[in-house]
C-alpha cells in the first residue's frame, strides 16, 4: 500500500525535473528530428512557457495524491476511527 505513495512521489519528482529542465532542449533533443524543417515546427515561446506550467502542476498534483494516499493508509490502519 505504501509503494503506490511512494511511487507517486516519484513521478512527482520526474514530472518537476522535466519541468524545470530548458523545454526547448528537449524539443529540440526529442522532437526535432521528426519533422524534415525544424525551425519551421519549433513551438513558440509560449507553447514552451505552456508545457513547463503543465509538468510543473502535474507534479503538484502528485504530490498532494500522495499525501492524500498516506493519510488514507494512516485512516485505513487505525480502523477508521475519528478523533
């Protein structure tokens, strides 16, 4: 039960570090090379600025699912029972 939080984490981390890395190197280290005109298919500064505020909040997200998943399992293991 524990791993499915941890692994949430860690995709968290992975989305943020994509999201804080230069999105026009990976454009242009991943994408590239499938269009026979480059230049004329890179996105512009605000498809950049648009997919580094995407990964960045779905990182977000991720880690508030797993704080969520943990105080389930902490809820779950106590019986369910309120203070």
């Amino acid at each position: 039960m524990v791993g499915f939080g941890i692994f949430m984490l860690v995709i968290a981390l992975w989305l943020g570090g994509m999201g804080l890395t230069d999105q026009r190197a990976l454009w242009w280290r991943f994408q590239a090379r499938r269009f026979s005109d480059p230049e004329a298919n890179e996105p512009s500064e605000a498809g950049y600025r648009a997919r580094r505020v995407l990964l960045l909040t779905m990182a977000l997200v991720m880690v508030v699912m797993a704080v969520w998943w943990f105080t389930g399992i902490d809820y779950i293991q106590s019986g369910g029972l309120e203070d």
